[in-house]
C-alpha cells in the first residue's frame, strides 16, 4: 500500500514535537495519455502499444522509426528526461519510460552530414562537412 505522510516538527517550551498525519494514495492512481510528435520532418515516433490511455507506473517502449533518407534521429525531446528508465539516454532512439503524467512525445531530427574530401593529382587538397541537400564550396 503506499502512502503519502507529512511530518510536521515544531519546538515548544524547549521540547520537540512531532505532529503528523497519513493518507493513502494506492487507490488515487490515475490514467494518462501519451501523445507523439515529431520536430522536424523525417520520421515517427512507434509504441509499443496501439493504447491512447496508460496507467500510472506503466512502462512502455518507444522507438523512432521510417526515419527519411538524409535525416538522421538527434534526440528525445526535453520533457522526456524526468520519464526516461536510468539505462537510457535522450540521444538513444529505443528506450522505454515509465507514465505518471500525461506526456507529449518528442522527436528531434538533424540532417545527415558528410565530408566531402578535395583531391588534386590523388593528393588531399581540401575537406569539407556538408550537409543532406547542401552543397560545398568551391576550395580556395
């Protein structure tokens, strides 16, 4: 059974006094909703479940998935953190949370980058990190 106590101390004629009271909380356990979005193009957020509705302490796996050519998964969004099991971190596309609030999903992308290397007569000449879609510039 839990329980939720406050312990209140005060000091009266030099003694201490301590007054408290305790009021179960294991039969207040409520539902919450998870809802999922997504920052950027380039991907969706999976459940484990097709549910709307959790129960409080519920745990429940996440994962980023379809994620478009291009784009790569950055990380969860920060609401996230408070939720995350210890054994994950925002930058991990799986991990699994546990629900005691409702809870909006979020997924931040960022391009891919490449390097794109400049040789002249099979010799390095130049380097560049371009990203998905971007061009380089012309070496000087």
């Amino acid at each position: 059974m839990l329980k939720k106590s406050l312990v209140l101390f005060f000091i009266s004629d030099l003694s201490l006094v301590a007054v408290g009271c305790e009021e179960d909380i294991s039969s207040t356990k409520e539902n919450y909703t998870l809802e999922a979005e997504i920052l950027a193009r380039s991907g969706r957020i999976e459940l484990e479940t097709d549910k709307s509705v959790y129960e409080y302490g519920e745990k429940v796996w996440i994962e980023v998935e379809d994620i478009e050519h291009g784009w790569k998964f950055a990380q969860w969004g920060r609401d996230i953190i408070d939720y995350l099991e210890t054994r994950f971190s925002r930058s991990q596309d799986e991990a699994r949370i546990e629900v005691t609030n409702n809870l909006e999903l979020e997924a931040e992308f960022e391009k891919e980058t490449y390097e794109v290397i400049f040789k002249v007569e099979g010799e390095e000449y130049d380097s560049q990190v371009v990203k998905h879609e971007e061009s380089s510039t012309t070496p000087k």
